[in-house]
C-alpha cells in the first residue's frame, strides 16, 4: 500500500526503486516484491532495464 501511495499523489512520475525506498521507508527487499506484484497486477509499467529501470502507474 505504500508502494501504491508514492504512485497516485503524482500518477505521472516515474519513480526508480531507490526513490521508492526513501519515500516509504521500507526495506529493498520488500519494495522489490511490491514492484513485482504491482506490475503483474497490471496497475504499475516497468520501463528501462537494470540501474536504469523506472516504474510508472498505468491509468
């Protein structure tokens, strides 16, 4: 629900895992595991590959 949260106050941003880890406080591990199960739920787009790798809400 964090994870989601970062997304929906800006729906347009795409944000890298570090950003992500700053903003909810959560541990690599699990916002990995989130990214994950947010992106095959279809309500996140990966875009890019490794350290360049951004995630964006589909709407």
């Amino acid at each position: 629900m964090k994870v989601l949260a970062c997304f929906r106050s800006t729906p347009e941003q795409r944000l890298q895992l570090a950003d992500l880890i700053a903003q909810t406080g959560l541990a690599r591990r699990t916002a990995q595991n989130a990214l994950v199960s947010l992106t095959r739920a279809g309500l996140l787009q990966r875009l890019g590959a490794g350290p360049a790798t951004r995630y964006q809400l589909i709407f």
